[in-house]
C-alpha cells in the first residue's frame, strides 16, 4: 500500500473548504518526519488555525485524518 502525501490531503481539504464554500485555502501542511506506528494522524494544517467557520474546519479535518492518517512530506 502506497502512503499518500501531503500533496493528496491539500488537493482534498481545498476541494472540500471550497464546496463548503469557505474561503481558507491550505497550501502547506507541516509534517512529522516519520509515520506513526500507533496510526495517528502525523500532520497537522496550522493556515486553517484562525479560520472563522470552525465547525466545518473541524468536520473537514476529522474527515481528511480518518483518510489520510499518516502522510509524506514532499517539500
């Protein structure tokens, strides 16, 4: 099984904001050097911090975590 990168969770969390129609995009995630044994998610999206609709930013990261817990870093 392929891990997917971050490139995948920021191509799916803009999809996602946009058809909610909220205006925060993601254009980095930071990453932690190593994949999680206990399969936690090992990124986080720091730009999305002060985003005003925090219900759907949270809806929307609990939904791209159960997706892609565990991602590389391609930058």
């Amino acid at each position: 099984m392929e891990i997917p990168t971050a490139r995948d969770v920021i191509a799916f969390l803009n999809e996602r904001l946009s058809a909610r129609g909220v205006a925060a995009r993601v254009d980095h995630l930071t990453v932690l050097p190593y994949v999680s044994p206990m399969w936690m998610a090992n990124w986080d999206a720091p730009q999305l911090a002060d985003v005003k609709q925090r219900d759907v930013v949270e809806e929307e990261m609990r939904e791209a975590r159960w997706r892609y817990p565990q991602v590389l870093d391609e930058f």
